[in-house]
C-alpha cells in the first residue's frame, strides 16, 4: 500500500477534514482516508484509531471494542481498504459498542493497538 506524497500531504489533511462524520459509513470512509494519508512518522495506527473513536464518539455515541477486533484480519482489511472498504467498515461495525464512558473499554483499545502493532511488550496497565 502506498501512502500519500509528503509533497501532497498538507492538501489531503484539509481535504480529509472536510468529510462528512454524520454516518457511519462516511466516518469509515474518512478513516480510511487518514489512514492513506499516514501524516506522522510513528504511531500511525495507534493515533488513527483514538482518533476514529473520537469521531465515532461524537457522531453517533459508539465507539469500537478494539479487544473484540481480531489482529490479522484487520491489518489485512485496512491494507485492502482503499480498494474496498466495505471489509473493514464491516468488521468494525460488527464491534461497535455504546459504552463510550467505559475506561476499560478504551483502555483495552489502546492495549490492542499496541498489540496489532507487535509491540506487546507494552502494558497500558503499568504505563
């Protein structure tokens, strides 16, 4: 997968910035979107999904159970996404939980963000 040009970078931020968050399936589309976007050195996928939570928290008052989101199954459909997004935005949906004041809920996302990125070493617990 190819990542967007630092040249270009700036310009598509204020573009993703201007997507629609009213639907789930145009939240999806702009995480997608950042995704390919990849604006900062380290941490991509980590911050990505805080910030998708964010938006989904917002818009809808959901958010993902990332504990639920299985790790090779959702690397390989956010590789394919910018082809087709529909695996992804599926996979998510199907863990998508209304408990956004739940701390373990959010906690356990950031767990498996460092988890999906091999970085178990990590412990939220003990950060």
């Amino acid at each position: 997968m190819r990542f967007t040009p630092v040249f270009f970078l700036e310009q598509n931020l204020k573009t993703i910035d201007t997507l629609p968050e009213t639907t789930f399936e145009e939240i999806i589309t702009k995480y997608v979107e950042m995704n390919i976007a990849h604006p900062f050195r380290e941490g991509n996928g980590r911050a990505t999904r805080i910030w998708l939570d964010q938006i989904l928290k917002k818009s809808l008052k959901k958010c993902i159970d990332w504990s639920k989101v299985d790790k090779s199954e959702y690397l390989s459909e956010m590789e394919r996404s910018p082809v087709n997004q529909l695996e992804i935005q599926e996979l998510l949906r199907h863990n998508l939980t209304d408990q956004i004041e739940d701390r373990e809920v959010h906690m356990k996302g950031i767990q498996a963000s460092y988890q999906y990125e091999d970085m178990d070493d990590y412990d939220v617990h003990t950060l």
